[in-house]
C-alpha cells in the first residue's frame, strides 16, 4: 500500500484506500457502484448490478472446490458522514484522508468509514487473488445500510443461490454473530408558531461528548446531547423571561448525538442570568456523567440585538417537553443473552423549521412487539402534545439458529487461529442480515469482522493487527467450507 508502507494485508489495505478515495456517504454511491462494476469488468468477473446501486460479483471455484456449495459474502459501501466542527471536508467530492497511528488507522477530522469498507477490501481483495482457495463465490455489496438498508430491501433475492453466508459488518474481533435487532425510525413533528420579537439572540452550545453507534453503545453510560437540551431549556424557561428561536442537533439518527444547539431571544439585563444557568447545568451533568463522559460543554454566545420571527411560548414549551419525556437509551435488557440489550432508542436527530419542529428515534429490538411497544410511546407522547409521527425505515430482525454448521466451522476455525473460543452473541445494532434471512429463510448465515472503535463518529478508528487476523480467518474458513 504506497501511503501506508509495511501495512499488512497488504492486498486488503490497497483496496481500503481505494474506496476511501470515492465518496461514498449513504445516498451518494453511484461513484462507488460504478467502481465495483468497472472492477469485474476489467477482469471478466461476472455480475449483477440493480437500479437501487446493489452489486453482486460471481466468481467460480478454485481448483479441487468445484463442488462444493456455494457461498456468499456481503457487506455495504456507504459510510456515515460525519466530521468535526473544525473539519473543511466536503463528503460530496473529498477522499477520506487515512492516517496510520501505531496500530490503528483513523481519518483526519473525520468518519473512517471502516464500517463498512473494510468488508468491501476483504471481498475485492479475495475476488483479485487467484492463490486463495474457496468454493464457488458470491460477493455482494449493497447500498445506503446505514439510511434504512435501502439497498437489503430492494435486492432481488432471485441474485442469490448460495446457500451459506458470512456477512462482514461487525465490529469486534473474537465474536461471532448470529442474530440482530430490528429497527424502526419514528419521526416526530410538531407545529411551530412564530412572531416577530426584538432582543439579544443568544447561541446556547452543548458539545465535547463521546457519542456513539446507537446499537453498539446505546447501553454505555454516555449522554445524549439531544436529551441535555432539553433540561437546559426547560431550566431557562423556568427562570427567565426567554424565546426559542431555533434548535438543531445530531447528524444521524444511528449515532448518539455529541451537539446540539439551541438559539435564544432575551432581554440585555437577562443574559448574565443565561450565562449563569448554563454554567450551573454544566455542572450537573459533568457531575451526572463524571468518568464516563466528562468532556460536555455548555457555552453561550451573544450577537447584536435585532428583530427576529422566535417561537410562541406554547410551541417552545411543547417542544422542551417532547425533548424530557421522549424514552431515549435502554429501555429493557435481554433476559436470555446476558449483558445484551433487548429493546432500545435513540433520539439522535432534532431540528427547527419555519413551521414545524422535528425530531428523528430509532428504535431497536429483537422482538417485534417490543419494538412496536416502543415506537408507540414515541407516537402517542407525539400526538399528545398536537403534533404527528412518521414511521418507516422498518426492519426485522434476524433470529439466531441453533443448528448453524457455518458457525460450527468458524468457531473451529478461530479457536485454532487464535487458541481462544470465540464469544457467539446477537446484537443490538442492525444488520442486513434479517432482511436477507427474512427473503431467503434457509440461508445459514454468520457475521464477523475485525476490531472497530467509536464507528459513525469522527473518532472511528480500525486495528490493523484485528484486520490481519480476521483476513486470515475468513480465508480459513472459506478453505474448509
């Protein structure tokens, strides 16, 4: 690899840079699909490609394999976009900038997107090398996952003859995966009356906090920026005579918000007491999330006084309660896989508009009631307060199977590789893997992948060593398969 010398595999790593090259943010993968069509054409790689972006590419057996079963590694182009505030990137038209620090490679001010470009190196890398034995191959790359599996939904299951898959979205070494939550987005909207007002707008920031995948972290003890807000403002009203003029916060609605914003009307002799409260609320929750996430900021800023169209008093009012009563984090544990979340959600997305108020949950579980349990409560909390809910985005979860022969031989594979036995779980994060299972319910299907850190956040970080050794596994295990 000519940026990252001495960075092993070698092939695999080529390829990653490759399409960290391309912009492939959820939404705009058409550069990306284009690219893997170009890549079986030059080398005479049969494939499929569909209207959505989908990409499958067949490649025949080794020598010695021919017959044996078919199978099939999948895994998504698109990464979530998200970057510092400090960052110039334009996600549109800008490679992500790699940057190899000891044992890991991370972005410059930005997502990494490993998640899941890795999977997309592992299968270009296998599909270009012809010294790697396998059965017969199928390779499929599929679009926006992380939008709503837009690309999972719209496959044609017709595509797919294997009957063994090893999906390679997950994101941490030693564990195998065998079943999902599902999920749901509801979108919530309330009505906003506004009036022309004169005073000090106010920009009211809460930053510095560690975030997160909401399926992967949902059940660490960070908070939501979106939340906090919440009680900042609820606080403020109580005290001072203030109007909301706008609010924004979070960039996905799969990522636990870091920021959010909230911009203030007050009177001159009001904006010490703004100042003081804020400080006060700081406080609180630095106290509430000491050692976990101590790193939250609560900071004002004033501009000149001018005329603005700010909220009635009974629109801001309803909005701050939405904000305190919307369930956010774990709402119940697993009772049969200890230590794993059953049912959760995630308030990762608010804004203002002229005449409406948003703000965006995803729910997951992996039971099917629970999650529409939850997704009610979303709803009705909506409805009470006079405004609407939006629901879509669903999709199942997939359900663990006890009589799993691929992940017999990749618990074998692993404890032999590795000396250790591998951690067998399901997780609360979703995979494509319920829809595929749910359109082809006999396909025997795993997930795995290499080591990850802080995924759909500008800290996303990938081990090099966990990629090296999860590269020589899945090879291992296409070899006895």
């Amino acid at each position: 690899m000519t940026d990252f010398p001495g960075t092993e595999p070698a092939e695999v790593f080529r390829f990653f840079k490759e399409i960290s090259d391309i912009p492939r943010g959820s939404g705009n993968t058409d550069a990306i699909s284009a690219y893997l069509c170009r890549f079986a054409e030059e080398r005479g790689i049969s494939y499929e490609h569909d209207e959505t972006g989908n990409v499958l590419m067949r490649k025949g057996a080794s020598a010695g394999y021919e017959g044996h079963e078919t199978v099939i590694l999948q895994g998504h182009v698109d990464m979530v976009c998200v970057k510092t505030e400090e960052s110039g990137h334009d996600f549109e038209k800008d490679p992500i900038e790699l940057i190899v620090e000891n044992d890991w490679i991370r972005a410059d001010g930005t997502s990494l997107g490993g998640d899941d470009g890795i999977a997309v190196a592992y299968m270009l890398a296998l599909l270009d090398d012809e010294s790697i034995p396998h059965p017969p191959l199928e390779t499929l790359f599929t679009v926006d996952e992380e939008t709503g599996m837009y690309g999972a939904k719209a496959l044609d299951p017709a595509w797919i003859t294997a009957s063994r898959m090893i999906n390679l979205d997950s994101e941490e070494e030693g564990i195998i995966t065998t079943g999902c939550a599902g999920g749901l987005d509801v979108v919530s909207l309330l009505p906003v009356n506004r009036h022309a007002l004169r005073g000090i707008p106010v920009r009211v920031l809460i930053s510095g906090l560690k975030g997160g995948h909401s399926g992967s972290a949902i059940q660490e003890p960070v908070a939501s920026a979106n939340k906090l807000m919440g009680r900042l403002l609820k606080a403020l009203y109580e005290e001072l005579p203030v109007s909301l003029v706008d609010l924004s916060g979070g960039e996905k609605r799969n990522a636990i918000c870091v920021s959010s914003e909230a911009i203030l009307l007050a009177d001159e002799e009001d904006i010490q007491a703004i100042a003081d409260i804020a400080g006060e609320m700081e406080d609180a929750f630095r106290n509430e999330y000491k050692c976990a996430d101590d790193g939250i900021s609560v900071l004002c800023q004033c501009e000149e006084e001018m005329l603005v169209n700010a909220m009635d008093d009974d629109s801001a009012k309803k909005i701050i309660d939405f904000l305190i009563l919307v369930p956010h984090g774990v709402e119940k544990m697993n009772a049969v896989l200890s230590g794993s979340v059953e049912t959760s959600t995630n308030i990762g997305v608010i804004g203002s508009e002229e005449s409406f108020f948003s703000g965006c949950s995803l729910v997951r579980s992996s039971i099917g009631t629970s999650k529409k349990m939850l997704a009610d409560r979303i709803v009705t909390l909506t409805e009470l307060l006079g405004g609407e809910a939006e629901l879509s985005g669903d999709y199942p979860a997939w359900e663990f199977k006890t009589d799993s022969d691929l992940l017999t031989v990749a618990k074998e594979v692993e404890k032999e590789l590795t000396g250790t036995d591998p951690v067998v779980t399901v997780t609360h994060g979703g995979l494509e893997c319920g829809l595929i299972s749910e359109a082809l319910p006999d396909l025997d299907i795993i997930s795995i992948g290499p080591k990850m850190r802080d995924i759909h956040t500008y800290n996303e970080m990938l081990s090099i060593p966990s990629v090296a050794k999860t590269w020589e596994i899945l090879k291992e295990i296409l070899k006895r398969l």
